[in-house]
C-alpha cells in the first residue's frame, strides 16, 4: 500500500489517557480520555538540526520526529500541578534517571533477547521481530556486542542531551511524534516516516496502546505493506512495555527508599 510521507508542519492527531481531577469529586479520576494535536517540528532526523532531505520543499521526518503541543484540558492536573516549582526541580531528576532506565532497559532487552534465543532461531521471523523489539541481535556474540554499543551511541551526540534536558511540559502541555517509519526507505539512518492511523503516539498514561495518527498532504508515496503495518505496532508497544515496566519498577523502589528515609507509614 502506499502512503504519503510525513514531513515537517505534518500533525499528529491523538486521544491521550491521563488521570485529572474533575470537580467536585474528591480523588484523582484515571484514564480520561484528552484529545490532542499538535504540529511536528523537533528531531525530524537522526542528524536534526542538519536538514537535507525535503519532500514537498519541506523537511522529511523520520520515526521519532515530534513535537510540543497541549492537550484540550477536561479537568485540574494530578499534584504536582502546572508552574509547580518543585516539579521543575524534579525534572532534573529525570536525566540521570533516564541514563539509568536506558541501561536497565538494556539488561532487560538483554534477558528477552537471550532467553527467546534458545527457543527461537534468530534467523526466524519470530527472532527477527525479537530483534527488533530488543534491538539485540543474538546471532553471534559480536553483533549481540555491537547491538550493546549501538545502544549508548546516541550519548555521544550533543542532540541527546539537549533532548533530555528539554523539561517537561506541565498539564495541559504534550507531545506527539511519528513513532513508525517504513522499513524500506531512511533518512539519514532513520526509517522515513509516513502518514497512516495508529502510526503515531502522543503523550497517553497507556503507552503501550497506539493511540494516535499522522495528518499531512504530499506526493511523495511511501510504499508499506499492512503486515509491516502491524509489525510497527507490535513492535511499538512491546518496546513501551517494556520501558514502562522498567520505569515502574524505579519508581516503587525510589518510593520505597524515600518512605523509608522520612519514616512515613
């Protein structure tokens, strides 16, 4: 099938899952739906901000291009609320955090990718999905070692961490991005991203759920089978299981520890 190419100014439509406080109710209300869009602009390619791919006089994106928006509020945010100071300090929490979720995460892709191998060639279909939730290759000892090192390459880039130290943006404040590209056509290393439903996120309390789509015009076509299709979003949520596994197991120990620190119940 084929689809057009996202690029630059594109929009990224979604229905976004958060916990809010609607008055009078006196507890936190989970999973509210929160329409979003919002225009995509900030890490078009792995090489952002060099641009020197265009489609239709415009920057190509590549999945994981996005962007900042809001949401269309439906109630008061979850303490810590809006312009909170405490929350923006907390923010600086995030980036060493962060570095740990990565490698923790990477032991965990680890674990999968090693356990799955002795049940699954890594030749297979089922071992090159594996593969490509992982990000390890298992076939050898070498490419397993080259997976690891691809890993902690993005920390060798300046854009890295001009990423990480962007803070958060408070309730109503959100973000959406292309999450899949197509698995034939890269820009600058990255799969190009196209126009399609549930080929995008934006920022949702599920993250494992595909919950959002790209909008944009172009005629420049993107060919991508609907089995790939479904593959991205397999693979897509399998990757934010994980992580999200991961960072909940961090914050229950680091609530642990505080707790135990201040002597709360």
């Amino acid at each position: 099938m084929l689809w057009p190419a996202a690029k630059m100014g594109d929009t990224v439509i979604g229905l976004d899952l958060h916990t809010i406080i609607i008055p009078p109710a006196p507890a936190p209300i989970p999973m509210v739906p929160h329409p979003y869009f919002g225009s995509i602009y900030l890490w078009l390619t792995p090489a952002f901000p060099k641009i020197n791919t265009l489609i239709n006089s415009m920057p190509a994106a590549t999945s994981g291009a996005m962007g900042y928006s809001a949401h269309i509020p439906q109630g008061l945010p979850v303490p810590p609320a809006a312009m909170n100071m405490g929350y923006w300090r907390r923010h600086l929490l995030n980036v060493p955090k962060q570095l740990m979720l990565v490698a923790l995460t990477l032991l965990a892709n680890l674990a999968i990718a090693g356990i799955s191998s002795l049940f699954v060639k890594p030749d297979s279909a089922a071992g090159g999905f594996l593969k490509d939730v992982t990000g390890i290759d298992t076939t050898n000892s070498q490419s397993t070692w080259e997976s690891i090192k691809g890993s902690f390459a993005a920390y060798t880039q300046w854009m890295t961490w001009v990423k990480l130290l962007l803070p958060p943006l408070p309730y109503p404040g959100s973000q959406g991005s292309v999450a899949i590209g197509s698995p034939n056509v890269t820009v600058n290393g990255g799969p190009l991203a196209f126009v399609a439903p549930l080929m995008s996120t934006s920022c949702s309390d599920l993250p494992i759920v595909p919950n959002a789509a790209a909008l944009g015009f172009s005629n420049v076509l993107v060919g991508v089978s609907v089995a790939a299709m479904v593959r991205g979003i397999a693979v897509n949520a399998a990757q934010g299981a994980v992580s999200a596994g991961v960072s909940a197991g961090v914050d229950a120990l680091g609530n642990r520890g505080g707790k135990g620190e201040c002597g709360c119940s």
